[in-house]
C-alpha cells in the first residue's frame, strides 16, 4: 500500500508537470513531449523506490530482483525496450510530431507491405497513434519508425510536387494536348502558381506519346489524392471538350488459312546406315 501511494503521488506530479509544459508554446512540440516523458519515468521511477524505502524494505536485498529484470529485458523484453529507447530517440531527433502528416508501410498477417497515410496523434512510449482520412488510429511501434523508411510529409517544406501521366492518341497534336493539360491544372485552388505547373512530353509509346503534368501543392496536410482526383477529372473534360483521345492498350488477332498436306510419296529415298542428319 505504502508503494503504491508513493506512486499515484509520483503519476499525479507527472501529470501536473506535463499540463504546464504543453502550455510552453516557446518550446517545440518534440521538446515538451520528450522532457514530459522523461519527467513521468523519472517520478515514477522514484516514486517507487522512495516507497520501498518508506515501507522498510532494505534496497540492497532487492539486487537479486534487479538482476532477473535486467536479464528478463535481454531476452523476453528486448523488444519492449527497444520500442521505448526508439520513442526518446524519436523525440530528441526531431523527426516526427503530433500534427505531422506521414506515410508509412505497415506488415500484414501474410507479411505483404501496405501503404498507409495519416497524422500524428500521440508519442507513446512504446507506439505511435496515427489517425487515417478514415479515422482509424493505428499504433505504430517506435521501433518500426527507426528501422523502416517513412515520409513525413511536413518535415521541413510542405510543398509537394505531383505528377500526372496522361497518353495521348498518335493522330492528336501533342502540343495542343500540352496546352490542354496546362488549362486543366490553372483552375485548382490549391495548386500554386509559383512555382507553376508545367506539361512534359515524356516518350513516345507502344500505344500512345506519353505526356505528363507536374504542379506544386502547399497543403498536403489536407490529402494528396484529392487533388489528382480534381485534376484527372478536369484533364477528362477538357479533352473530350477538344477531341483528343487517350487510347488504350488493343490487340489484332490474325486467323491464317492454312493448306491442306498433300499426299506423301510412295516411296522415300533410302538414307545412308550410320549418319544421323538432325540438327541437334
């Protein structure tokens, strides 16, 4: 009982001292999660040996207990451990905040990788809660985030480029399809206009000339796909409206005639015994 005490006690200054440090807007956010964290495991972490100490138990005979934590953590714990020393390092580096929007590739049961997009909600210690545009949360162990790439779209510039592909029948004009895809891209609110979009004619391929539209965006806090959305249906209108066609991939099937085998002679002449005139 004595122990636990001192560690509600301990939760509670935590809690206190992590309320007025999300107050301090001169500090980062990074910053005041980190010193937050560490301050909580601190008191805690004190919290209870204090009540040790207060209940009358001598710390020199707990050596022994300290011992099989320390070789519980090598072996049966090191990937708890090692989820909480990736979230400080997390914290310290900079890397990643609540607010941030990132992309990450989350293991499926049949260890397939699948994209996931969303934002920072919290920095556990031992995961990370994104929300996605679905508003499901998804802990992310901290050490997932130290060993696998991701974007974090709003790390330092939130300017993002995307770029369209598009293709083109060979019997429309290239530079009026070029033209066209500039119109469809100038109308977006969210496109930026400095620096502005522009058309590329990419190569020339199998089926088509394949063209390109690349623009800038300010605000991919606010999704990606949307605006690909807007503008692919923006470049459908146009080029229907102008009669440039995108073609697809088709295929000609040739059936040939083939003649009837004539009759086969009566009589073949004989090949020579002992020579073998295969090819092989």
């Amino acid at each position: 009982m004595v122990v636990t005490a001192f560690v509600l006690v301990a939760s509670l200054m935590a809690r206190a001292v992590e309320r007025h440090l999300m107050r301090l807007e001169q500090l980062a956010v990074s910053t005041r999660v980190g010193i937050s964290k560490s301050t909580h495991f601190l008191l805690v972490g004190l919290g209870i040996l204090l009540g040790i100490n207060a209940a009358g138990v001598d710390v020199t005979t707990l050596n022994v207990l300290t011992g099989a934590i320390g070789l519980g953590l090598g072996f049966g714990l090191q990937s708890v451990a090692s989820n909480f020393v990736s979230g400080f390092v997390l914290l310290m580096d900079k890397s990643i905040k609540p607010g941030d929007v990132i992309s990450f590739t989350a293991q499926t049961s049949d260890n397939t990788g699948t994209s996931n997009f969303g934002w920072v909600q919290e920095l556990r210690g031992r995961y990370v809660v994104v929300r996605d545009r679905d508003g499901v949360d998804t802990l992310v162990p901290n050490q997932n985030l130290i060993t696998s790439p991701f974007i974090n779209w709003s790390y330092s510039d939130q300017r993002v480029r995307i770029k369209l592909p598009v293709t083109v029948s060979y019997d429309d004009d290239p530079e009026v399809a070029l033209q066209l895809l500039l119109e469809a891209a100038e109308g977006h609110p969210r496109i930026l206009r400095d620096p502005p979009p522009v058309s590329r004619l990419i190569s020339f391929g199998d089926n088509g000339i394949r063209l390109e539209i690349r623009f800038w965006i300010a605000d991919p806090v606010n999704g990606v796909n949307n605006v690909r959305s807007d503008v692919n249906r923006a470049i459908w209108r146009i080029f229907r409206a102008h009669g440039v066609t995108m073609p697809y991939p088709q295929r000609n099937v040739r059936l040939v005639a083939r003649r009837a085998a004539g009759p086969l002679p009566a009589s073949l002449p004989p090949t020579p015994p002992g020579r073998d005139r295969a090819a092989d």
